[in-house]
C-alpha cells in the first residue's frame, strides 16, 4: 500500500511539533478534506453526519486526512505476547476481550476482529484488532464507489441519488442491527404471570423455535408475528360474557383460566435471537415487628416476628440482529456534506458506464455542488479516480492552500496525468475539459452529449433508514376520549390533519375527500361501522357526526349551556338537549346545520319538563335528524 503526502516537498514535518500540525480535534480531521476551498460554514454540517453513519463493511478509503501522533506517552512493556485462548511461553501474559455482536447505543452492531495471528511478534504502538468501523487502524465507515454528477430522468431532482443495483446484491451497503425486547412477569390479583411453552390455544408449529421455559432459542429465526417470550396471564372466567362461553361450547373448548400475553415480533421484523438475558425473581424475607408505643396500652398478642415473602419482578431482554439492505428510502452522505435519499435502485446495464465498460455506482445532482459551495468533493471523487488506477492511498491535511496557490488543484490535476500516462488511458485526463470523462448510456450504447465529472468518492450510509421511518394504516387502536386514530408509529397510529392541512384541501376543493376524513376516517362512530355494510350493498355512504362533536356538547352541558337544534325551517324545530335541574327560562339556539343563513334563528324560551341527561344515543339521533 502507498501512502503519498500532498503537501510533504512543501514543508517538513520533522521540524513542527505534532501539536503545531494538528490543530483540529481527531473527529473533525477525519471528517473533512478540501476545507480551505469550502464554505466556511459547510463545515459544521458532516460533524454531525459522521455520527449518524452505520458500520458496513468497509474497504480502506483512497485518501483520508492526515494525523499526527503524539510520542513518548506510552508505557514500554517487555515480552508482552497476546493470546485470546490456551497458555503462554512468557511469564508476562496479557489477555484482551474482544467484543462480540455487541449492541450500540444507536442499535448497531460493534465488533472486534482481530488483526493478529498467534506466533505474530507485538510491539507497542502495534494494532491487536479492528472495530467494525475501522481497517488496519484507519477510520473505515463507508465505501469507495464510482459517483457521477449528472442528472438522470428527473430521479436524481433535490438532492435524491440514483444508485445501481451491484451495491445492494454484493452487500456493500448492507448493516448489522441489533435491537432490544424486554417482557416482564407481575403479580396481578389472580396471581403471577408466568414464562410456560405451554401457552392456550397455540398450534405445536407455532413454539417449535422456543425453549423448555417458553423463550426463544438462540440462532432461532423469527419473523413478524413470532413468539419470543411465552408468557400467559391469569384470567378471571367471571368476566365472559354468555355469548364467549357458548362459542366455547360449540367448539368443544374448555374454559382457560389464563390468557395469551406472550412477546411477539413486531411488524416487518427478520432477524435471528443472538443472545438472552434473564433477571430472575428474587424473594426478599423482611422481619415485622410490632412495637408498644403507646403508654398504658398493651402488647398485642402477635408479638413475635412475622415472616412475609416479597417477590420481586422478573425481566427477559432477548437481542434480535437483523440485516438491512440498501433500498428505496434509505439515506446516504459523502464527507463533504452532500446527503440524499435513494429514488431508484437501477439494474447494472442501465446504468451510464465508463469508455472501459465499468458501470456508474450513484449518480448525483451536480447542482448540489454550487449551491452548498462544497467543491471538495469534486477534489475528492477526481483524486480518488487517480488513486484508483495508481494503486495509491493518499493522506491529506484539511488546510492545504496556505502551503502554495492552489496546491489542491495542482495535485489533483497531476495525479490525474500521472495515471494517463501509466495506464495508457488518454479518457483519464483531457486536455480540453479536465476533470470530464465522456460517459456512454447503458440503456442503448450512446454516448451523452456533453462530458461528465466522474471519479471515486467515499460514500456513507446513515443510520436514517426507511424501515424505522414509513409507516401506513389501514385501521388500528382508537382513543377512548375521543375515538379518533392514536398518534405515532409505534401505536400503529394515524397521519395527523391538522388546521392548516384542511386549509390546503379547501383551497383545492376537495369537499368530498375532507368530509372522509372529518367523519368515517376520524371519530365517526357509526359511520365507520356501517361504511363496509354500505360497500357490500351497494349503497349511498353516509356520514354520520363526529365523536368529538358530541364531547364538545357535554362539555357544554357542563357548563350550564342548554343547546337547541333546528332544521332549516324555521318553523319546525328539533328538540334540544335538555338539562337537569330547574325549568330553564333562556336557551342558548346553536345552528348546527353547517349552512350559513344571512338571518339569525330565533326562538322563545322553552320549558324543561324532563330532567334526566340524553345519552349518547339520543344525541346521535339528533344530530341524524339535524
């Protein structure tokens, strides 16, 4: 491997101490490159984009930034050999523990592998292992791909990239995660939970993967809907109602006196069980004691110590590593600052390739160049593209302009020559447009007509993947309050439509579309419960008051407010909801017709006979009415 320094005939690093070199923390070296020729605030962008990376598994990056190292602060120890296992043939051994599919706080996966062999010779300062997210003791946290920046068919439109196929068969960007599942056994008032294989009204089929106690086995695969922790609950029989006990007894069934609560895989879930922790339950004996406290009073008769048993809750965390592939959705960064979103996943023969055949990995947007003012990358992907076909690596110091006028340039641009002239390719560097390669169609053999910036770049893949974000709902969980959808992914909630929202849509007209979704798709009760009913026969929708209407009306109940309905005739009225108490002698008239009429309603005062609240039915048929 060569390693060539950008700016080392310039000065030299024997004379300047590492502190006088590097004057960036480490993080913010290895995030950029090319930032003298950035904007000055664009840097501030990937410290924070390099955090949200995800370990692949990565190949050394051409070119990375260069660190200098601080000397004399390690401790020399003599005849230290490692071993992982068995014995050593020095009196001095030294064990270190590599970790193993070991969960991050961003639900990741750490590794170690290491990078030594036993017989191998260790000195200090020398590498024992590599972490996920390094290679040889380098930063590795991406790959090195092709990039072309060229729009393709609008699919690469406000910074969405355009990736080829090669990138998600050949597992380049495919990532490790590992995520968390607790369950807990309480005691409740029929009794304790309890972790059992044995769970009612489940198929042999179902528990093939679990374990004597009822958990899931290590190495097992799960999908959506798997049983990883069995657990049944105790259930009252009382609380059936005759028409549950009589489908009991017409399947032949027995009365269960437990019910199924077992912890099952969530939705879109493939994974295997990779590692269990149990907590057992503990009993705690804790002494009572009664004391005389009071003067004259006698000792009670329990005096002696009584004994009581506490029993303490039991948890279960079982560990899931899943594989995630790269696909529509996900979202990718380069060092520089330029994040997208995937749009298209191509296949390989579509894709614009290179005059000697090699596909395009990604295409981006090249007016994410000038409007974010980040030209390194350009640097980056042409040097990259030069490193490639030299079989070189390069380690370049962020500020690099203050050593010559345009040292970035001048280096690209002559490594770009030296590859032409070593490989024999002239396409690598034209004269007439530097830094352009011409690059041919792949859906029909024909070359573009204007040249294209291609090179090699290090592209990232973060953390903020599809799978977490989307979410759809057909029906799910309601609010008790308000019987409108609950609010959240991991609810199975709905999209909120807010004030604005339904100004967007009666700005457009949509009345009809507004009406669902104020009605049947919110808190419409009926409406919803008859809407299949209406489909299968044929007949007119119809849509019913909103539940949250009705909780606005006892609210105003609440306060004294005696509300009237009315048809559009004056004539007729309806009844109004009556209030308890006294004969009212004021009502208060609401038209609740929805239609704006230029004269206001009036109507005398009416006399409360009844003083009993309507429920909700009668207030349904009211409003059916109005």
């Amino acid at each position: 491997m060569t390693y060539s320094i950008l700016t080392e005939s310039i000065y030299n690093f024997k004379k300047k101490s590492s502190l006088d070199m590097q004057f960036l923390s480490p993080k913010n070296f290895q995030i950029e490159n090319f930032t003298k020729i950035h904007d000055q605030t664009l840097p501030l962008k990937p410290f924070k984009t390099n955090r949200t990376a995800v370990a692949v598994v990565p190949p050394l990056p051409i070119f990375s930034p260069e660190l200098y190292k601080r000397q004399n602060k390690l401790k020399k120890t003599q005849n230290a050999t490692i071993f992982s296992m068995g014995t050593s043939a020095f009196k001095n051994q030294v064990k270190y523990n590599l970790e193993t599919y070991h969960r991050s706080n961003q639900d990741t996966c750490l590794i170690h592998k290491p990078a030594v062999k036993e017989g191998d010779w260790v000195e200090v300062g020398d590498l024992l292992a590599d972490s996920a997210s390094s290679i040889g003791g380098e930063l590795a946290i991406g790959h090195n791909i092709i990039v072309a920046y060229m729009p393709w068919e609008g699919y690469n439109y406000e910074d969405a990239i355009l990736i080829n196929e090669r990138l998600v068969y050949e597992d380049i960007y495919t990532s490790i995660h590992i995520e968390r599942y607790e369950v807990t056994t309480k005691e409740t008032k029929l009794g304790f939970e309890q972790i059992t294989r044995e769970i009612p009204d489940i198929s042999e089929n179902e528990i093939k993967h679990l374990d004597k106690t009822g958990i899931a086995k290590i190495g097992s695969w799960v999908e959506e809907g798997d049983i990883l922790v069995g657990k049944i609950t105790p259930f009252n029989i009382k609380t059936l109602t005759p028409q549950q006990k009589l489908l009991y007894k017409i399947f032949d069934k027995q009365l269960s006196t437990t019910k199924d609560s077992s912890l099952r895989a969530p939705k879109g879930i493939k994974a295997n069980v990779i590692n269990i922790n149990i907590l057992a339950r503990q009993k705690i004996q804790i002494n009572t004691k009664s004391k005389n406290t009071g003067k004259g009073s006698k000792p009670p008769r329990a005096s002696k110590a009584q004994n009581t048993m506490v029993s303490q809750p039991s948890y279960i965390h079982i560990y899931l590593a899943e594989k995630r592939k790269m696909q529509v959705g996900d979202k990718m960064a380069g060092r520089h600052g330029n994040k997208g979103i995937v749009s298209r996943i191509l296949p390989r023969q579509d894709m614009p390739f290179l005059p000697d055949g090699a596909a395009v990995d990604i295409v981006l947007n090249p007016l994410g160049v000038p409007s974010r003012m980040n030209v390194g990358q350009i640097y980056e992907c042409l040097l990259g593209l030069a490193g490639r076909y030299l079989g070189e690596h390069y380690k370049i110091p962020p500020f690099d302009e203050m050593y010559g006028a345009d040292a970035s340039r001048s280096f690209v641009l002559s490594k770009l020559y030296e590859a032409r002239k070593k490989t024999g390719l002239k396409w690598l560097l034209d004269p007439n447009h530097p830094g352009k390669i011409r690059l041919f169609d792949g859906r029909n053999s024909e070359c573009f007509d204007q040249t294209v910036t291609v090179g090699i770049a290090y592209v990232l893949k973060l953390v903020h993947m599809v799978d977490d974000k989307m979410h759809a709902r057909s029906t799910g969980p309601y609010s008790l309050v308000t019987q409108q959808p609950l609010r959240g992914r991991s609810k199975q909630g709905g999209q909120r439509l807010g004030e604005m929202e339904v100004w967007a849509i009666e700005g457009y007209g949509a009345a009809f579309v507004l009406s669902e979704m104020l009605t049947i798709k919110s808190d419409d009760m009926t409406g919803r419960q008859n809407l299949w009913k209406n489909l299968i026969e044929n007949k007119e929708i119809s849509l019913g008051s909103p539940e949250s209407f009705k909780v606005l009306i006892c609210e105003l109940q609440a306060l004294c407010l005696d509300i009237g309905l009315f048809r559009k005739n004056k004539e007729t009225s309806l009844p109004y909801f009556k209030m308890p108490g006294e004969e009212s002698k004021t009502n208060v008239n609401a038209n609740l017709t929805g239609v704006q009429s230029s004269k206001k309603l009036e109507a005398n005062s009416q006399t409360v006979k009844n003083s009993s609240m309507p429920n909700l039915v009668e207030i349904d048929n009211l409003l059916n009415l109005a």
